[in-house]
C-alpha cells in the first residue's frame, strides 16, 4: 500500500521536474536565439556575462529541486521511498522554484530591453524583508516590551511633587 503512494509520488514529481526543465530549456533557448545569434551585432558582453549568471543560478536551483525530490530505491529496484513532495506549498524549496520562474522571466523579457536584468534584484530585496520580518522585528519587538515604562511613572511622580510644593 505505502508503495503505490511512493510510486504515485515519483510520478507527480517527475511531472514538476519535467515542467521545470522545459520553462528552462525554453527561455534559454529564446534568449540565445532571439537576443545573441539575430542581433549580435547590438549584443555586449554583459549580455554574455547575464547568461552565464543566470545558467548557474538555474542549475543550483535544478540541483536542489531533484536532489530534494529524489526517489530512494533498494538493492532489487524497488521503491522504498519516492521523495519528498514538489507540491507542496512552503518551505526552503519554493524559493528554488522562485528564482527558476523569475530567470525565466529575465530571460524572456531581457531579449527585448537589457534593463530587464535588474529585475533579479527582486531575490536579494525579498530576502532582505524576510530576514527583517522573522528575525530581525520580532527580537525588536520583543526588547521593547521587555523594558518598563519608566519616564511615564517619573512623570506622574514629578507632577504630584510640584503639586506638594505649590500647597506648602
């Protein structure tokens, strides 16, 4: 019974891994042939530099997205486990999935505007506003609330001496 779920795991991911590598394969081959074979004459070596960039990024991804859904097999080949789920929403994994589709993206819409390539200033920026939300404001929160409130006491406290004072 646990081996028909595996197997039906394998499937689905092996599905994912397929779409993954297509918008890949795809985009990549749209910025080769549309932006650095038909107008190579307006192309700098930036554009080179971008490509080279970005393909790695997109192997990292791709090597953390299988190595993550990876099937384990025993000695016979049969299925004891059939990876970790793909589709599953959350987790370190959909920032890989994440930086796949804004590569993708890049390449597509950099073959028309070279401006287009800041658009990968989105991952560190979102990175940035999530180390700031769950680590950074929470510990600021939370030294804040930890200190007393004392000049409002020492306020109080003034106020009803100068009131002392003015009766004598």
């Amino acid at each position: 019974m646990g081996k028909k779920g595996a197997k039906k795991q394998i499937l689905i991911n092996n599905k994912i891994k397929k779409r993954l590598l297509y918008t890949m394969l795809i985009s990549n081959l749209f910025y080769i042939i549309f932006k650095l074979v038909l107008r190579f004459k307006k192309t700098s070596k930036w554009c080179f530099v971008g490509l080279i960039v970005s393909d790695v990024a997109y192997f990292l991804c791709k090597k953390f997205i299988w190595g993550y859904g990876k099937p384990i097999f025993d000695q016979q080949g049969h299925v004891i486990d059939g990876g970790k789920d793909l589709s599953e929403t959350g987790g370190m994994i959909q920032y890989f999935f994440d930086i796949i589709y804004i590569t993708a993206f890049v390449h597509v819409t950099a073959t028309f505007h070279s401006a287009f390539w800041l658009f990968f200033l989105v991952v560190p920026c979102y990175a940035v506003y999530k180390i700031f939300v769950q680590f950074i404001w929470p510990n600021m929160k939370t030294s804040n609330e930890a200190q007393p409130e004392q000049p409002q006491q020492d306020f109080k406290f003034k106020k009803g001496y100068r009131q002392q004072r003015k009766m004598k």
